[in-house]
C-alpha cells in the first residue's frame, strides 16, 4: 500500500500519523452545545485518512477548517490549511455511549490538507480564513486559540513521539457545517497581513 504524502517547501513529505486537536476554540464548543474541557483533547488520524481533494462521504459530514503546523525535529517547521471531516451523525452516537471518535473522524480521505509552506514570522500572528462558494465561513487566529501550537506540541510530546513529517490540525473555529457535491472551498493562510498560502478544493 502506498504512503500518503503531502508537498512542503517543494518536497514530498510522508507523514506518519495527524495529530488532532478537539475543542480548541471557545465559540466553536459553544456551537455544538459542547462543554470546555478540563484537559487538551487529543486524538490523532492515520497516514490513510490524508487526501489532497475533498470528496462526498457521506449525509451529513461535516468539514471544520484548521490551522495545521508540519513538525521536523520536534519543532514547527511549517504550516498550511486542513479540513477535518467528521461523520456528524456516527460521532454523537459514539459520544453517547462514551466511544472512542475513531469511526467518525480517522477514516480514509478525512484530513484534507493544503502543502506546507515555511514558517516564517510571528506564529501568534496566523490568520486562516475559509471561504465556501465565495463567502467567509470560517476565520481562525492563534489568538483564539484556547491551545497556542508550542503549548499543544509540548504537551502531545509528554506522552508521544513526533516522527519528522507528522502534522497537527489545532482545532477549528466557530463556523463548522455539512457540504454537498460541487462546493468551492478556498482557504487563505496569513502572516500578520501577509497572504503565505491559497488552496482550493470543488467537492467532487
């Protein structure tokens, strides 16, 4: 079986798991009727969930756009734009019985990832805004963050390792919603003021 890989800085990196963070943005949890947690909520999803296109899953799932951070030796090196795609109706079944997400958020083609660019500048300076069939639906900053990204590799690295290549999607904004065949998602990655990445995916 062939690896999955994503492009950073004009080479392909294989990364060897994503590591999630859940419950990262105050206004996100309260949109989903959701409690803060006492703890950082991790999970992660495997090599086979990466994908470059945005496909139709299934009724009812959901996309949440993220900031993500490329780790090389145990430090953020670069970042870029992913969409987590959750199987809504599956995960409140799971969270009901007190079940693991895996089945709702680590399937095939569930991380859908930009390339990676450098990271240059102030990381507290990050601004990801997601646009869906031209409207902003989305706007993400480290500001907002409840996790900034050198607290979440910190504390993932207390009780797991980082291969070079892995990758972190720190959590999505307020926003989150269901799509359907033929939507035009385009994600923009900031610096301050300065525009550092453009993706854009049509569902097919």
């Amino acid at each position: 079986m062939d690896l999955n890989q994503v492009k950073f800085d004009n080479h392909l990196i294989t990364p060897s798991k994503i590591v999630c963070i859940g419950r990262n943005y105050v206004e996100h949890i309260q949109e989903l009727q959701n409690e803060i947690p006492q703890n950082m909520v991790v999970f992660n999803k495997p090599n086979s969930a990466i994908s470059d296109k945005l496909t139709s899953i299934c009724p009812n799932t959901r996309y949440e756009g993220e900031i993500c951070f490329l780790i090389i030796n145990n430090r953020i090196d670069g970042i870029g734009i992913g969409l987590d795609l959750t199987k809504a109706d599956i995960q409140q079944e799971l969270k009901q019985q007190g079940l693991p997400w895996e089945r709702a958020k680590s399937f095939d083609k569930s991380a859908v990832l930009s390339e990676f660019v450098k990271m240059d500048g102030n990381i507290d300076e990050i601004v990801m805004k997601l646009f869906i069939n031209g409207k902003l639906t989305q706007k993400a900053t480290v500001d907002m963050m409840i996790y900034k990204p050198h607290k979440i590799l910190k504390e993932c690295q207390e009780f797991m390792s980082f291969a070079n290549g892995d990758i972190i999607m720190s959590g999505t904004p307020k926003g989150v919603g269901t799509y359907k065949i033929n939507d035009h998602f385009e994600g923009k990655l900031y610096v301050k003021d300065k525009l550092v990445l453009e993706v854009s995916w049509r569902v097919c």
